[in-house]
C-alpha cells in the first residue's frame, strides 16, 4: 500500500473531525491501487439538507482522477464516491499496461 496525502476542505459546513477522519480513511484505501505516492484532495460540501456533496481530485504519476457524489448523508457520499474512483482506477489500470507494452518494442 502506497502513500497517500490527503487534504480535507469543508464548505458551508461546521468541519468535524469525525468526518475528517472518515474521509482520509476510506481515500487511504485506493493507495493499494498504486505504487507511487498520491495527493488527494477532497472537499465535502452541505448545499442544503437534501444536496450534501463529496468531491475529490486524485493525483498520481501521470493520472489524474476526479468524481463527484451528492446525497443526503455526506457518510454515503464519501462511500459512493470512493467506489467511483476504485471503478476509474479499474477502467484505467489496463490502459496503462498497454501503453507500457507498446513503448517496450
């Protein structure tokens, strides 16, 4: 498992360490995906009772991941969120062993 460096931003809600932690928790575990370190940034957002929104921006060598949820509960956000980026982090994983295979020859 890899590094991760994650920075938590909350808007237009009171930021809680619980919260905090939660989020740092579940994007920790996408660096098992990696070999390299990344940088997270998300930012958890309260628009009104029923749009409470998750985003986050991931950064590793030469990849740049970004998703986005909104739900009522700002703890389902996280969680769907973190199964968007783990389904990009799939999609992605045998386009960059391609290229790799082709830069070989």
């Amino acid at each position: 498992m890899t590094d991760v460096k994650v920075s938590v931003t909350f808007r237009h809600t009171e930021p809680t360490e619980a919260l905090k932690h939660y989020a740092e928790e579940k994007i920790h575990k996408v660096g098992k995906y990696f070999s390299r370190p990344l940088e997270a940034h998300v930012v958890l957002a309260v628009d009104s009772r029923e749009r409470q929104v998750a985003e986050v921006t991931m950064q590793a060598r030469g990849v740049t991941l970004h998703g986005r949820e909104e739900t009522t509960d700002l703890y389902a956000a996280i969680d769907l969120l973190v199964d968007k980026i783990e389904q990009q982090i799939r999609k992605q994983k045998p386009k960059s062993r391609l290229k790799r295979r082709k830069a070989k020859r």
